[in-house]
C-alpha cells in the first residue's frame, strides 16, 4: 500500500501534547487536574480587540492582501513597535498566521538544509519541530539552571561555529526558562552574528512579560546589524489572542521579506477575522499590560517561592515570560509527570507538567526537570503546588 | 552578507499577483480596472456565518485543539459532508488553515523531496509552489482547450508512470479550466490509482459550484479505493467566507492523519474564529448554495456567449467552478494583459486578467490563453467584455 513520507513520519510527535490523553482520563474519573503543562493563560483578551470584531460591519469575509492589511500593518509599525522602541516602517513587517508561521518562514528563508542554527540549550519544542520540517541542523549551546539560564561566554558560542553555521535563534524573553535577556547581553550576541556573518532570529512573542525595572531591549535594535536580525513576533501571547492566529515576521533585510512575500502568497491571506482582532487590540490601554504584568509577578513570586521550599527541588526565578524550568529529585522527570496524571490523586486532584526532556536536544539533559507554566491564578497555584508536593513526596522515583 | 536560503530563492514569485501594481497604477490614474483576475467572489458570506462571529460569547480568544473544535469537526462530518454524500467520522478529518495548508500538508506527507506528481495541465498555480517548496516533480498530463479539457485516456496516464510516481492530484470541479469530473471519469482516475498504488489527491474547495444535472462524485467515494484518497477542501469558496482562512485535510487513512496532525500541533491551533464563522456556516440553507449556483450560471452562460462571439477567439463551456480558460487572437497573452492595464483605456474602463502561461509548467504551452474569472455581476461583466474586445481589435501584437 502507498505509504507515507519519510518526511512525515520522522516528524515528532508534540511531547506535551502526548500527555493529554493521561489528563483527559483523569478529569472523566472525576479528578481535578491543575494545568501548568502549557502557555496557554486564562487571563481575559483586551475588550477592545473582543469589540473591534464584534463591531467591525462586513458582510462578505474576503481575502487580505497577502501580506495582511496595510492598515494593520501600519499600525503595528507605527503605534504598537514605536511604543516599545522597536523603530521600523510598515514595509519592514510582514503579518503572519501567528508565531508559528513567523518561526516556519525566517527558518526556509535564513537557512539552506544541513545549515546550522545555535540555539541555546533548553529551548522552545518546536524550534525543534520547525528545524527538521526545514532540514536545518540545530547546535546546541549549553545553559546551566544553577545560574538562571544565563547566556554562556562568547567562547561557548564560538566552539560551535562551523562554516555551515548561518544563525542564532532566541526566545526574548524565553519559553521554556523566563530568561530575559540584558541590553548587554542581546549586544554580546549581536557581536557574535556580525563576526561571522549570521543571521540572529530573535523571538520577542513575550516582551510584554519583562519583570526587571530595564525596559525590554529587541534585538531590532542593536545598532549596524539591520540586515542581519530577523524578528520573528506574535499578538498571542501580548493580548491574550492565541486563537486569533495573528503573528509578524519584522526585518530591515527587503531581500528577507520579499522572500517571505512569495511564501505569504502561497498560502494567500493572513485570517481576516484574527486581523480585525489585532486592530482593535492595537487600542489596548498600557493599564491592560501593566496589570498583566503585576498579576505574573505576583504569580511568579509565589510559584517560585513554593518551589523552591519543597525539598530537594530548585529553580532559578525567571525575569520574564510565564514559565520556569524546575528541577525535581526524581529519578525521570517524564515518568513522574505520567505517574501524576495516571496514579497519584491528593484529595481527588493531581497536577499536568510538562517533562523538560523535551526542550532540550542533547541526549541525557533536562531528565529530572519538568516546565510549570504559572497561569493559573493564586488560590489555584496554590492547591497546586501543594498536590505537587505531596506527589513529591509519594512518587516510588523519589531520589531524596 | 548573510544570504537567504537557495529554496526561499528558487520560489516563484506569484504571476498572479506581479500584475497588482500595473492594475493599482491604473487605477491611480482614474481608470475603471474590471478586476476578472483572481477568484474573489463579490458575494455575501451567509448571514448565519457572519452572526455566529458576531453573538459568540468569549472573553479569550484562545487556541483551540491543534485538529480543530471538536464540534466544528463533527458538524463538517455529521452534517455538511453527509449532505453531499460524503461518507466519513470526524475522525476521518482535520481541520486546517484553508485549503492553502491541506495541500502543503498533503503533498508533505504523502510524498518524499524527488518524488513524482500527476497533475492534468493546466491547473492551479500554487500547486506548482507547494510542489517546489516540497520538493516535488510536477508530471503534467496535456489536455486539450478544444474539447473542454476532459480527461485524458489512461494510457496518457501511463506514459508518465515512473517508480517515483507517488500521487496524482485533481482539481474538482477544476481551477483554472472549469472542469467538472463525471462520476466514470473519477472512477478511471481511481482505476490508475489502484493499479499503480499512487495517493489520489482530490482538491474539492468548488464542490458547490457545479452546474450540470449529475451530483459532484468526490473522490472519497471511489469504492475500495480509501487507504489512497485524500481529499483537501475549504469553506472559502463555497461559503464566500475566503478570509476565515479554515478548511479540511479528510481521509480514511489514519496514517496520513495521524502525520498531519503532527503538523498541526507544530502550528498550534487553526484560527478560533474563523473555526466560530465555520461552525455558523453550517446552518447555511440549501437555497443559499442554488441561488449563488444559478448567480453563477448566469453569468457564465453571459461570460462564455460573449467571449465566443468575438473575432479569433475560444473558450469552452466550463460545467464548474468560476472560471475559464481563453484562447485569444494574440502573439503573447501576457504581454496582451500587461498591455491592457498600462496602455489600454476604453471609455476609462480597462480589464484585469490572468496571463494561462502561469497554469502550465510545458514550456511554450498556454502562450496566447488566458484565465478569466467570472465573479461580477452580469451588468459589469457586460462592460468587461466590451472592453476586452475592444483592447483586442486595438493590440498591436494581434494576430488575426
């Protein structure tokens, strides 16, 4: 029988995604299950993005231009990347079906197969996914979870230099780790890509999630590297629009967008409605992040902090985003999130994380880490943390 | 400097759309631009898709299942495609970002970077892209404008077998030709599909668009034959809904599901409320479907009669989709359309079409045709024609 793709089949399955048929059994046996797997937050979109749809009046839902609508784009450009510093035109961004899309694009347009992409080590899934999709070889620089995920030396990026080696990929800050970078060390990797001429894809989807007193320093902004970085964005997360599907690709190299042009046309129109979505929500008031912004910190401060009294647990605390990678003194952080899902109950509730294995790409690392996602509110988080511990403290792993 | 990737290069850019500034530039100046160029319908999308979006309660956009709301998937199953006989479970599909990702999925997956694609030439451009961001070698079948572009015998076929020949695709009822298969026609596609063990890919999205008596046989219902078809759909066209950016990968192969829902997951989540027009869409009564059919055979009986009745010029009467292919009395019709939108005024008024060498990958095939879409109404295609014609007598490069 015709089979299907070498391609296809070498693809991975979603690791996170693989334990949701475990959670779903749980909550039909009647189980409360505390969701801290992914990024997805509970945290209302802005009423002005909600609105804008609502009361936009059209009666035939027709196709954008490719490369969504100028009046989109003008306003990203010109209202929201002017609000945080980020000084581009509108002919310098192009909308996207979301982040993915923006990821999947700068990945075929930057990068030739068998090229090389240095990604700091942990790193978001599905760079991975990406990466093999686009045949790209990624190289892993490593991070240490004792320092807080800091960059490494220039040294360590130089040791993986190679002449197939054609960019750096960051998150800004970062899934899975919260790592927000320092305008000294978004600079230091910039020092890098100029030295041997690479591309540097950063991934800003949550600058809006900085918790330093420093203001979010884009890579867009590192000075004479313009044709060099490719920002890769998303209303998802900022907004609390995930499902709107409305993302950009942003770079002052017109040879990059042009080619992003040619992959925007084929798939024809960003989604109108997602666009009309991101019009209104360009009206989002800075009370909205700021009070986003003083709830994650509030969030975090808590999470962290009931981590880390828990025995032999560790993490560092994050300065941006909403996830922390955690070490736990387990034998095998994936088969202990399983056993929470499949065996372990505290007063008929159990917790969903995700094992850290996945986010890392060198065999070995990240096995008695897991991700928290800290989405929930307090009161949540805090009935959380306390099923976590006692799963700690009952799982047959358990290395104290 | 850095340089973009050979691939991102090597895409062609869309011929369609490299015609947009001339038709902008004429316009600027005042001219009347009749716009036959793309398939963009100027019909209303159904009030009960357009309220869903509008009455929907939501206070957070946020993703849906990676496959698709589970309720839009039942109601494609269950209800639109029981309807027109197509006989599948919502675990037999997928919902996607239009049909635009169908297609790249299905060519992803079922077939390897080197392997072969059947396609009867002409057909529609963004598979020839999708086949080279994929890797894929287009074999085209000829068929022939002077008999409607039936479908060619199966030796014709099996001239083009190869061991790499992995799928053949159809397009039915057919962009750009109007071709609608008959139900024997299928069923000898699905013969060579059999005997050869090839994937059928059937891209459906004008199922509505039929316009003779037989009902559309989809390929899905080719007896024996359901481990190799897969079928890509959208309900851009049928429920003029072409921004909501949703459609559907459906097969009874679970394999080929399977590693599209991979894929999915990578992209997280098709758009929420392009999924909520769908959803409304579903409501959608019959006498919708046969007052825009009779709206479409109208005009194209007007568009069809008017084309034939002028000097040195063919077009067969397409029995689906909206457009048709056109034979002119020119040396090169892409230098005739570029002509019409610079040089070419007739009482203010210009046309816009689609130069047919972009439908062909032979060289030298489909050198004098072009692709007229007939989405205005009757009124307006009545002043279209009279400028075509008129831009005809005055070309220079006429040949009659």
């Amino acid at each position: 029988m015709a089979s299907i793709s070498k391609r296809a089949a070498d693809i991975p399955a979603s690791a996170i995604r693989k334990m949701i048929p475990l959670a779903d059994k749980a909550r039909s046996q009647g189980v409360k299950v505390y969701r801290l797997n992914i990024g997805a937050p509970d945290i209302k979109s802005p009423q002005c993005a909600l609105d804008a749809v609502k009361n936009h009046v059209m009666d035939h839902v027709s196709y954008t231009n490719s490369a969504g609508l100028l009046e989109l784009r003008e306003g990203f450009a010109n209202r929201y990347y002017k609000s945080c510093g980020v000084d581009i035109t509108p002919d310098d961004l192009l909308v996207t079906v979301a982040g993915s899309e923006a990821i999947d694009m700068a990945m075929k347009i930057l990068m030739n197969p068998g090229d090389e992409l240095i990604l700091m080590e942990p790193y978001y899934t599905n760079y991975n996914t990406f990466a093999i999709e686009n045949e790209i070889v990624i190289r892993p620089v490593p991070t240490d979870i004792r320092n807080g995920f800091k960059v490494p030396s220039m040294d360590e990026f130089e040791k993986l230099v190679t002449p197939r080696t054609k960019a750096i990929m960051i998150s800004h800050p970062g899934n899975p780790t919260g790592t927000l970078y320092t305008k000294e060390e978004i600079l230091s990797l910039g020092e890098i890509a100029r030295k041997h001429d690479l591309f540097l894809i950063s991934d800003e989807v949550y600058r809006e999630f900085c918790y330093t007193d420093e203001p979010h320093f884009s890579a867009m902004s590192i000075p004479g590297l313009e044709q060099n970085v490719v920002m890769v964005d998303s209303i998802s997360k900022r907004y609390n629009l995930c499902g709107a599907r409305i993302g950009t690709i942003v770079t002052k190299n017109h040879e990059v967008l042009a080619a992003a042009t040619k992959y925007a046309q084929a798939r024809l129109s960003p989604p109108a409605y997602g666009q009309i979505a991101a019009l209104g929500a360009l009206d989002t008031p800075k009370e909205y992040f700021q009070a986003v912004k003083e709830e994650y910190i509030r969030r975090r401060d808590y999470t962290i902090g009931a981590l880390n009294a828990m025995e032999g647990v560790f993490t560092p605390t994050p300065q941006g985003a909403f996830y922390t990678i955690v070490s736990l003194p387990v034998d095998d952080a994936e088969d202990f999130a399983r056993w929470m899902l499949t065996d372990f109950r505290y007063e008929g509730q159990t917790v969903q994380i995700t094992p850290a294995k996945t986010f890392y790409s060198t065999p070995g690392k990240g096995l008695n880490q897991v991700r928290i996602a800290y989405v929930l509110e307090i009161p949540e988080l805090h009935k959380a943390m306390k099923v976590l511990e006692e799963g700690l403290k009952a799982y047959p792993g358990r290395t104290l």
